[in-house]
DNA sequence: GCCGTTTTCGGCCCGACTGTTTTCAGTCG
C-alpha cells in the first residue's frame, strides 16, 4: 500500500513550499497528504480500476495532485519532489525539533551558512555564525542551543501513563490557588494521545498576574520559555513543557475547545462557523462584533450547530461527519468496566498473591478478575507448567468459597505462548477446563509479514483460545509492530469468534485507537485488560479505556463491560 | 493547488508572544 509513503512525501512537498514561501500550495498539499494518510483504500488500486479522474474524487486531491500521484505509481518517483530534495538537501524533520526554528528559517540558515542537519547547526551556532545573520540575534543562537540540548535529553514525546499523573499533580496545585476560578488539562493530554509532547493548562482567573507570577516560580521550573498576562510557558526539572492560559470566564469553553485541539479539528470548526456568518475563535463564537457563544464547550458547539464531541475523538477523522448525521457513539466510560481479565500472580513473575489481587478488584468496585498467568515457554517469568496450572485451578476455586456471598468472582485463565507455528506451549485437555485462555506472542517477533498473519491466525482457530493479548506487538518509542495483515487478522477474528485485547500497559497500549476503530467497524469484540504484574497496575485501566474511546468504542463492543454470567458466553 | 447548499474565481483559521525590528515576520499552538 502505497497510501502512507504518498502521504509522506506531499507532507514533504508543503514543507518545501513554505520553505520557498509560496502562499496557500502547502496547505493543498497538506490537506491532500492528510486524506491520503487515513484513506482506507489502496490509491493503487483507486487507480487501477478507474483512472487519474478516480484519483481526483478522494478529497483534497484534485488535477495536479492526481498527476503527481499517477506519475508516482507509473515511475516511482516525483520529479518536483526529487527536485526540491537536490536543491535544498536538508534533514528538515532533525531541524524542525529545535523550538524556534520553523521553515523559513531553516532554508535561511541553509543558504547562508550551508547547515543541512542538527550537527551543522550546533557547529555553527557554537561559533557565533548565525547572530550575525539578518533576522537572527544574540538570543536566537543561545535558543538554538539550548534546544538542540532539549533534544539530546529528550528524544521524542513521553507516555500518557508517564505525564499524566505528573499534569494531575501541576494541576491539583494550581487549582488550590484561590485566584484560580476554573481549571483543566487541555490539548492532546485532555484527547488521551498515546503520547504528549507537552502540557496544556487552561485556567479561569480575574487576576492573571498572580497566577503566572505563582506558575512560573514553582519548584518543578527549570525554564522560563514565555511569560504574559494571557500565556506562559515553563520547561520542568522532569523535562517536558507547559502552557498555561488564563482566559475570562466568559471565553472558557470557547477557549477549552480551541486549545484541547485538534488542530485538524479546530479548522474544521472555524470554517463551519464561517459557512454560517460567525467567527470561532479562543474568544468564542461571534456574529459581527457580538459574542453569541464561549462560555461553556456545549455552548460553542451549539452556536455553530453541532452537538458537543468527546475530546478522545477531536481528530478531524469523520467525527465532525458523523456529528452532523447525529450518530455519535456513546464512548465507553471507565466506570462500564466490571473487570480485568489479563492479570498476573505470584505463581509466575507477578508480586501479588492471587487474593491479594482479587481483594484489590473488590475495592476498585469490579466483579471479577480473571488471573492469567504466563506459562511454560516463557521460563524468564517463571512460566507455569499443565501441572501447576491445575494446581492453580484448585486454589482459585477455594478463594471462589470465600467469595461466594460477596457477588465477586475469580475467575481463572493463562496467557499461554503462540509458538512459531501458531500451535501453544499447553496441551488442549488442561486448557479446556480454565475459564478462558488468552494467548499471545512472546518469541520469535521478527517473521515475515506471511508468516506472522499464518501463525496468528492459526492460533485463532483453536477452539481453546479465547482472546489474544497485545496483538500487534508494539512497545512505543522502542518496539515496532510485528509486520501483520491486520485486515486478514480481522476477518480471522471475527469468524472465529477471538475477542482482541486492549492491553492499558502504558508502554503497550496495544491495540492502538487506529486499530480499535477499524476492529469495531468489522464488529470484532474487543476487551481491555491492564496486564498487571502487581496489584496498583491495576489502575492503568484508564488508560485502555482511553485508547478504546479514542478508537471509537461503546459499551458493546468491549466485553468486560458485561457480568460475569454474559461474559463467559462470550468464551468459546 | 483545491474548492463551491450564494462562488468556476477568489478565497484559503486565528491570535499571542518573541526577537528582531522600528512596524513586523516568524513561530507556535
């Protein structure tokens, strides 16, 4: 599929334009790129089966870019893309992560001073090359600097699970000024992003100075990037930004729309108010002059006639659309989840006794947990054996007693290993008298693309398995995906009855939303376990369910929303 | 370069802050 690399390189081709300073172009060639990046069908075959006219009905993509796009798949190449390469040869994503330089300052520095990439421009920076230059200064250079550092400490985006306890914590400090009015998280932190660059803060208060004087001065600040009366950025000890807003009470929704982004998203807004004779803006909705809208976010989507839209799903990806035909759907909520089936005990590399989980379950409100311990193949997590798994068994239906009249259940699982032919690690009769078995991919995560959908897909036709753990394989910022044919894993899915787990694990967080929406859209079941090695890792169940309403999920397509007794109808 | 529920031409989202200017361009979100 050739949709992402075309993607890629119109994204390329806008940055050369505005590098050139062309007006308008880069954003056609944006907008198509960004149609291209979620377009569901394969642009090859689009053009196979129609012409360069076909091309032109996906949206943003109109003659010229259609040309491009034909001349890609014809050649392989675009001649003004491998142009603009020759002429202005630049590691442009390397250079546009130091904050402050943008693209028209880039290509200046290439120009004058021939810097191509991070190290040219630390060399020169070093030696007081760029200060002298037209449009540079002094404090430019020492920024440069100091966010080349930026990003030798801090390679890409943090965790959700890292940050947002750590926003929380900002938060509750700056909600205990009584100067502050209102509060709340904004931006990709408030739409539950996989990952966050920085942290936005949106607050009311009639006396801002007092708030920024006190936001600045915390202990967490190393930096000072901004200060003013509306806005002000801090960079922390723990490496990472934050904006803080202060607005009138009057603009809060309007601003905590504009601000909780998406970008993508904020656009689509402004110009719907536009076709309507109003301006949106942070201020709110205005009809000439007169503010008509702002104070809360329903209010604002109200005056331009849409009902309000879940943070998780602001992302310009059909929601606005869908908010038109009213057919939102009703996102699944943390409270909807009654239990946690992809847990670990002590019996293998888990803390935690098997109780010790179970009375943690009880105290979080859920009905049951379900315990799935590793098992053999994986001897590193202490892996259990047929023998010790029925051992297991007998245990769980003691603690079972105890819980008779508590309406609580143990329930008793094991995520057993998908060997390299799809075949498990346990025999068949000892799997059959659990509860449920999850089965996952442990070993061996390098196949083919063919091999690994094969042995997948073999694992879901066995008639024990019921769900399969992390499915994709992803640890983010350090591990790819295993190469897989997700639509024929769908398909498999969904034929076989498997149910595909959302694990919440921060570092997992897989299914990603990007699948979770694609699985429900095939009306494949789905369920999110945390994949707890310890009792407290239970918690991160907000983070699975935050992917879930990200991937657009309600309550039934997420089978832990269920009791018990509809849930094990579930399992084949 | 794309697009049209007033348009096939004339628009294309909006505002704050910084650093460099001496009225503004660039950057960011």
């Amino acid at each position: 599929m050739e949709n992402q690399n075309l993607s890629k390189i119109f994204y390329e081709i806008a940055e050369f334009l505005e590098m050139d300073g062309v007006r308008f172009k880069p954003y056609a060639y944006k907008k198509a790129a960004l149609s291209l990046e979620s377009l569901k069908e394969d642009v090859f075959n689009i053009y196979k089966n129609g012409d360069n006219k076909a091309l032109q009905k996906i949206p943003g993509v109109g003659e010229n870019i259609a040309g491009h796009i034909e001349e890609y798949l014809k050649t392989g190449k675009i001649k003004i893309y491998e142009e603009y390469k020759k002429r202005l040869p630049l590691k442009i994503d390397e250079l546009m992560m130091v904050e402050g330089l943008g693209l028209r300052k880039i290509k200046i520095l290439y120009e004058k001073l021939g810097i191509k990439n991070l190290k040219d421009l630390e060399k020169s920076a070093k030696n007081h090359k760029i200060s002298p230059l037209f449009g540079f200064g002094e404090k430019t250079e020492k920024n440069i600097l100091q966010g080349i550092e930026f990003q030798k400490n801090n390679k890409g985006k943090m965790l959700l699970g890292e940050i947002l306890p750590k926003a929380k914590n900002i938060l509750e400090k700056l909600k205990n000024l009584k100067e502050v009015d209102q509060i709340s998280l904004a931006g990709s932190l408030r739409r539950k992003k996989e990952t966050i660059g920085d942290i936005d803060i949106l607050v009311v208060s009639k006396k801002p100075k007092i708030v920024m004087d006190f936001f600045v001065s915390m202990p967490e600040v190393k930096k000072v990037l901004a200060k003013g009366e509306t806005k002000s950025s801090i960079y922390t000890k723990d490496g990472f930004d934050i904006d803080l807003r202060v607005v009138s009470e009057k603009s809060y929704g309007s601003a905590l729309q504009y601000f909780t982004g998406s970008k993508e998203h904020n656009i689509a807004l402004r110009k719907i108010a536009i076709e309507k004779n109003l301006k949106l803006s942070e201020y709110g909705v205005f009809k000439g002059k007169k503010q008509i809208a702002g104070k809360t976010e329903e209010e604002v989507y109200k005056a331009i006639g849409l009902h309000w839209i879940a943070p998780e799903l602001r992302e310009n990806q059909g929601e606005i659309e869908t908010v038109f035909k009213n057919e939102l759907p009703e996102l699944v909520g943390l409270k909807d989840i009654k239990g946690d089936l992809h847990c670990h005990s002590n019996w293998n590399g888990g803390k935690n006794s098997i109780e010790e989980m179970a009375e943690f379950a009880i105290k979080m409100g859920y009905e049951y947990i379900g315990i799935s311990d590793h098992t053999k193949f994986l001897r590193i997590e202490n892996g259990l054996n047929e023998e010790q798994l029925l051992k297991q068994n007998l245990e769980i239906k003691k603690l079972n007693e105890k819980y008779k009249n508590k309406n609580f259940r143990v329930l008793h699982g094991c995520e057993a290993n998908i060997m390299t032919d799809g075949s498990l690690d346990i025999k068949d009769e000892v799997l059959e008298k659990l509860d449920y078995v999850i089965a996952g991919i442990h070993s061996q995560l390098k196949m083919s693309k063919n091999q690994m959908t094969e042995r997948l897909a073999k694992a879901m036709e066995n008639p024990n398995i019921d769900i399969i753990s992390h499915p994709t394989g992803r640890l983010i910022g350090k591990r790819d995906e295993y190469q897989l044919d997700f639509d024929k894993i769908l398909e498999t899915a969904k034929n076989t009855g498997t149910i595909l787990e959302i694990n919440s694990s921060p570092v997992r967080l897989d299914l990603k939303d990007f699948y979770i929406r694609r699985a429900k859209n095939e009306g494949v079941k789905m369920i999110i376990n945390t994949d707890s090695h310890e009792k407290n890792q239970l918690n991160l169940m907000e983070y699975g369910v935050s992917m879930a309403r990200r991937g657009w999920t309600e309550k039934k397509d997420i089978i832990n929303t269920l009791p018990v007794s509809e849930l094990l109808k579930y399992f084949k």
